[in-house]
C-alpha cells in the first residue's frame, strides 16, 4: 500500500453541521391494521387446520368425555334455538297488541270527533246564550302594543 501523501493530510475536516431532517409522517395504522390482521387470520387458520391432529382431540376422541363434549355442545345450540324462537314469539304478541290499540284509538277517535261535532257545539253555545256571527261580520283585529299592555293590566287585576 502507498504511503498517504501530505494532500491527503492536510484536507480540512468534513463539516460537522447536522442537516435536517423531515419532520416524521404519520404511521400508516391501516396498513399495519391490514397486516396484523391478516398475520391473526392467518395464525387462527393454521390452528384450526392443526387442530383434529392435537393431542388433546386425538386423547378426547378415544374416550367417553368427547360424548360429554358433544352433549353439551348440542345442548347449547338448543338453548339458543329457544331463545331465538321466544323472541319471535314476544315480537308477534308485540305486534298484535300494537294493532289491537291502534284500532282502538281509531274507534276512541271517531268517537271524540262525533262527541264534539259542530251542531252539538252549536246547540251547547246556543243554551249558554252565544250567538252565531254573520259571516260578512266576521274580521281580524289589529292590536297594538298598548293594547296588550292594557289587556295585561286588566288580567293582572281580576286576578288572572
């Protein structure tokens, strides 16, 4: 190897400025979401392919406890049945007692509006001593703020 030469020596020393650099982006979590889920999918897949060779459902299966396993398996499968038809059963009852009170608001409000028909009303206003108005008589009153003012006294002392 040749010996340095004294250019080489005598060349400043590199800079010692740090430079820069670009602030962070944001971590791409869809990304890593994607990734981690498909490691999990692809861990529960394998342990679910690895399982009917395990030991324990190979031990499981050569005795009577796997009689037990399936029992009990089937007997939850019933238990959820029977919920899922409860449901729908309660639902059903639900909807016949909601029609049975809309039609008996429907017949509770025929009734209230023939209760109240306008020549019951009339006759009612006609014994307490009301008049009915000519139609050519009848018009909006303009009010101003006085009015309303004095209408407010007015209440105040009756006592209203």
């Amino acid at each position: 190897m040749a010996p340095p030469t004294q250019a080489a020596s005598v060349l400043p020393a590199p800079s010692r400025r740090r430079v820069p650099r670009p602030a962070p982006r944001p971590a791409r979590h869809a990304a890593r979401r994607r990734k981690t889920f498909a490691t999990h999918s692809a861990r529960v897949a394998q342990a679910v392919v690895a399982l009917p060779d395990s030991g324990a459902v190979k031990g499981l299966s050569r005795t009577r406890t796997w009689i037990v396993v399936i029992a009990i398996l089937l007997t939850g499968l019933v238990a959820v049945n029977l919920v899922a038809v409860s449901f729908g059963t309660q639902a059903s009852r639900n909807l016949t007692q909601t029609q049975a009170l809309e039609r008996r608001n429907a017949i509770l409000e025929s009734t209230g509006i023939a209760a109240v028909s306008v020549p019951e009303v009339r006759e009612g206003a006609t014994e307490m001593g009301m008049v009915s108005p000519d139609p050519t008589m009848v018009r909006f009153v303009e009010h101003s703020p006085e009015d309303i003012a004095a209408a407010a006294q007015r209440l105040a002392a009756e006592g209203g």
